[in-house]
C-alpha cells in the first residue's frame, strides 16, 4: 500500500512541476511572439540600447553602429575591432530609433562605457 501511495505523490508533484513549466514557457513564449511580430511589421520604436560605434576621419564623424545585447559583447567586440583596425571604437548606450533589430539612426548618446 505505501509503494501507491509513493508513486501517486511522486505522481502529483510531476503534475504540478509540468503544469508550472507549461504557465511559464507560455509567458516566455507570449514575449517571443511579440518581438518577432514587430521585427515582421517593421515596427519603429525609440529606446535605450548599447550600442558600438565607428568612427573615422579627423575629426572623428561617426561612420557605423551597431546593436549589441551587453556591455560585456560590446567591450569585447570593442577590443577585436581595435586590434584589426585603425579606426576608433565606442561603446555608449544610447537613444536610437530601432527597427528589425538593428539602429536606424542615434538621436543622443547617453553614456560611454570603459
């Protein structure tokens, strides 16, 4: 009788566990959607975001950015792209209009990461 009962509370906690994983990857999945939903609608939104700048000439003119997810990438990105090149690189975050994932221009720098 106690070998049922057992297997009938490890039965339980099984449900509940698959159950709490279901509620969760279906927020998860929700957020997903939406993103990718705006990246297919070419959606334009305005936000903060890191981002890695080139810049070429003298004076400096900004030439190229690029979104990057954390500080850690772009510092690291950062340093590969000044041992290849003659160029200077900047991480900042800032205020940029952002579509499919990628700047479209940069209204303000923020804030310059070392």
């Amino acid at each position: 009788m106690s070998k049922i009962k057992f297997v009938l509370i490890l039965l339980i906690v099984y449900g509940l566990y698959k159950g709490y994983e279901v509620f969760t990857e279906f927020e998860i999945g929700v957020s997903d959607r939406v993103a990718v939903l705006e990246e297919a609608a070419d959606y334009e939104r305005q936000d903060e975001v890191i981002a890695l700048m080139m810049y070429l000439g003298n004076p400096p003119r900004l030439n190229e950015h690029l979104l990057v997810k954390s500080k850690s990438k772009c510092l690291d990105m950062k340093q590969i792209a000044e041992e290849t090149s003659f160029a200077y690189y900047e991480c900042a975050v800032v205020d940029a209009n952002i579509r499919g994932g990628k700047i479209i221009s940069i209204n303000e720098e923020l804030e310059v990461l070392e």
